[in-house]
C-alpha cells in the first residue's frame, strides 16, 4: 500500500483568538501553494484511489485542491481531525489491498509522529503544504519505509506554472 501524506496548506492566522481553529482557511499563498503541490504530483503520476481528509477547513480545502487536479472526491472522516495517530491510519486502511493508494490530508504535529511511528525513522518533520511517501511493508502493526519527503519550496522549484 502506498500513502501519500499531506499536510494542510498555508492557513489563516488566528493569534487574536476570533476564529474557531476548526475554522481557519487557507491563505491565498496556501491556495497557490497548493495549487503547485497538485499539479506535481499529477506531473509524478501518482494516482491514489482514495482522498480521506480532517473535517477542519483548511485541510478540506487543500484536499478540495488537490482532489480536483488528481480527480478523486474527497472523503472527509473525523480520524484524521487533530489527534490522528497511528492507531486512527491502521483503522482508516483496514480493509484496503496492498495496491492501494491513500492520500490522507491533515495536521501537525499529527502526521509528523505518525510517519515517525510508521517508519521507525526519528524525528521527522511535515512542513505546511508538505507531501510525503510511505509505502506499508506490514499490515498490523502497521510499519513502512520512508519514500520521499519534500517541502513546498521543492515543489516550487519543479512546478513554475
């Protein structure tokens, strides 16, 4: 099985407090940033069959984003709300063969730990906007091996459109 994790875009800042967090949007860059993120992994062909999203709008959007250039619907599951781990991804992927692909979008510090749990890697660290590959050796517990790991700046130097 194939994951694709990727971390929300850009999002509204809220230090004064009047927005619910739930609420916060991405910022126009957010937007734009995605926009490229989409883009490149269309470029890369990746294809996963399924998009699971966090019911927060900031992560509904970017997966809006990238559903649309890489033609899949979104699926929005509160698992990956803030407090996703590794117990929330082997539930998510119960069921799914070792040829799917999953493309999960959500938050920190959630997907950070998780891909660290899931690769046995130490710390590693997901940048706003940022794309990781993890493809499952294991079903349960559920272990796989680090693909790749890029930052929107990457991208941003490959997509330039």
């Amino acid at each position: 099985m194939r994951l694709y994790f990727c971390r929300h875009g850009l999002a509204e800042a809220n230090e004064d407090g009047a927005l619910a967090d739930s609420e916060r949007q991405l910022t126009s860059r957010g937007v734009i940033r995605t926009e490229k993120a989409a883009r490149f992994l269309d470029e890369l062909g990746v294809r996963p069959g399924t998009l699971y999203s966090s019911p927060l709008v900031r992560a509904r959007q970017t997966a809006e984003i990238l559903g649309e250039q890489l033609r899949l619907t979104v699926k929005i599951v509160p698992e990956l709300a803030p407090g996703f781990d590794i117990n929330a991804l082997e539930q998510l992927c119960a069921g799914l063969g070792e040829d799917e692909g999953v493309m999960l979008v959500g938050h920190e510090p959630d997907f950070s730990s998780t891909l660290s749990t899931l690769t046995g890697l130490g710390r590693v660290v997901m940048k706003k906007g940022g794309l990781a590959r993890v493809d499952v050796l294991t079903g349960l517990p559920m272990r796989g091996h680090l693909v790749w790991l890029l930052t929107p700046k990457v991208m941003d130097l490959r997509v330039r459109k």
